[in-house]
C-alpha cells in the first residue's frame, strides 16, 4: 500500500496558498509535490494537495491518505454522499463550497483503493511536517 500525506496552507484566507505531498512508495522512495494559487483559501489547498496526490498514479493503486484536515477526511468519508444526493446542497440548502474540488476529488477516487487517516497537525510527524513544508514552501517563494 502506498502512504501518501497531504496538506494545504493559506497566508490570509483568503490569500496567497500551497499545498504538499509526501508520497511513500516504499522505505526508499518518497515523492514530493507541490503547488499553489495566488487567491484560494486554506481547504481548497487542503482537497487541491489529495487531487494531485491521486492524479499522480495513471494505474489503478492501493493507497493510504493522511491528512490533518478533518473538512477534508469528514467531507470525503462521510458528508460527500449526502451533498450528491441533494444536488451538491448542504443540509441547510446552501451551496456546497469548493464544489468543484470535490467533484474532481471524487471523480480521483474512483481511480483507486484509497482508505484516509487523520493525523494531528503539528505534531511532530515527521511526514505531515514535510507535506507542510512544501505546501508553505509555495508560499514563501511569491
């Protein structure tokens, strides 16, 4: 199974945001990415980051997805359902947000075996550390 960990950054939100991702194909091999947007916010680089780690892999693969975004983790695993079902409305009748996001992301998922981890942000992991430091590297460089 391939570990990939996934993060956004935003500076003001909105503002200038990046995303990272650290990819694990084995003890050996790590894959970085990163990218960003001049005007976004820090979810849309939070669901960008986990796009782009999926669109990486042309062929089918069985792969883990860690993450310290719970919008991104609930929105995927459990609220996505719902938003399809009701025309991409929230329960309250509101438009979802980021919709286009999701629409892609899904659309991503579909394209592999993917089961999603939360980690806690800022805590030490060696490889959210480093999903955020690619996607703050972005950032930095405008």
């Amino acid at each position: 199974m391939i570990k990939i960990y996934t993060d956004g950054a935003c500076s003001g939100n909105p503002g200038i945001g990046g995303w990272g991702v650290v990819i694990l194909e084995d003890l050996e091999k790590h894959i970085f990415l990163n990218g960003g947007h001049n005007e976004t916010t820090n979810n849309r680089m939070e669901l960008t980051a986990a796009i782009e780690a999926l669109k990486y892999y042309t062929t089918k693969k069985e792969i883990e997805i860690f993450t310290d975004s719970k919008y991104l983790k609930d929105g995927i695993e459990s609220w996505i359902h719902n938003w399809k079902n009701n025309g991409w409305k929230t329960s309250t009748k509101k438009p979802v947000k980021n919709k286009d996001l999701w629409i892609d992301l899904d659309r991503e998922m579909l394209k592999h075996q993917v089961r999603w981890s939360w980690v806690k942000g800022h805590s030490l992991n060696k490889y959210n550390e480093q999903a955020d430091k690619l996607a703050r590297k972005y950032i930095e460089e405008i």
